[in-house]
C-alpha cells in the first residue's frame, strides 16, 4: 500500500509506492507551492554537499574517522541521508515473530493493522484506502510544534483536518 511521510516546519516529504513484495519505489518531494524549488538550496538543507553527483542519497560520503574518534555514530552527516542507509540496508524481510513491543511502539502496531485491513479490503475487491473522494489532499501540511495538555496535536495542522 503507497504511503507518505512530512517532515515538518518545510513540508518535505516522501512517498513510497511498493514496486513488489521486496522493493519500493521512494519519491522526494515538497509541498509549497508559493516557491521555487532551488535544488542547491534543497540538497544543502539536506548537509549535502556534492550536489552535482547522480547517486547523492544512495552512497553518501562516511566519515569512519569521525566514528573512530567517537564524534559520529553512523560517520554520515544529516538524518535524511542516514535514514536513507538504513531503509536501503535492511534487507527483504524481517522476521517479527519474536519482536517484543512496548507502549512506546503503539504507532508501529496501528500501522500494521492498517496495512492489513487495507490489504484485505483491497483483496475482497474494495479501493485502496485514501482513494476515497471528498478529501482535498493538496491542503495537506506538515506541522510542528508544543502542544498544551488537553489540546488535539491536529490543531498544528488544521488544514489537514476533513471539512
């Protein structure tokens, strides 16, 4: 099932459409339309230098001296691209049959349940979820922010919410 993720305050996000059962196709994109998009402006947001080389985000630069002297964990520099070594890395499949879960990892469980019942819909002939009309999806926006005790975190992002 396609998913997507925003990284908030830039409205940075990435959709992942699954190819097969063992490879995903990510796309980057960003979501304001009252810009341009400057992909140096981008990349270095990124902490990534060379700009101009074809394979960026699939091989970035490690720095095992870093790690060796204990200043970097991964030895590569920016989240994006050490979440990107790692979704790459994992492999097929990961056996979850003696996974241990706490409280913490409650997400973790509502996607997976989402992911099955949507598999299952789909399978019994019904649409994907999301497919559905009467949702503006290009009013979707990321949001970040404290949010006082008592208030619904939706309020970060009240364009998000259905009319």
């Amino acid at each position: 099932m396609p998913f997507g993720a925003m990284i908030a305050p830039t409205n940075l996000g990435f959709f992942y459409v699954p190819i097969d059962d063992t490879n995903t196709c990510v796309y980057v994109y960003t979501g304001d339309p009252d810009k341009e998009i400057d992909k140096a402006d981008w990349l270095h947001w990124r902490t990534l230098t060379d700009v101009t080389a074809p394979d960026y985000v699939l091989s970035p630069t490690q720095d095992r001296q870093a790690m060796a002297d204990g200043t970097s964990f991964s030895g590569v520099e920016g989240f994006i691209p050490q979440d990107a070594l790692v979704t790459d890395s994992m492999g097929d499949f990961v056996d979850r049959t003696k996974e241990h879960l706490v409280a913490a990892d409650v997400a973790v469980v509502r996607m997976r349940r989402l992911m099955i019942e949507s598999a299952r819909e789909v399978e019994a002939g019904g649409d994907p979820r999301g497919f559905a009309g009467g949702f503006d999806w290009t009013k979707v926006s990321a949001g970040s922010g404290s949010v006082p005790s008592g208030m619904p975190w939706q309020t970060l992002v009240p364009g998000n919410l259905p009319e």
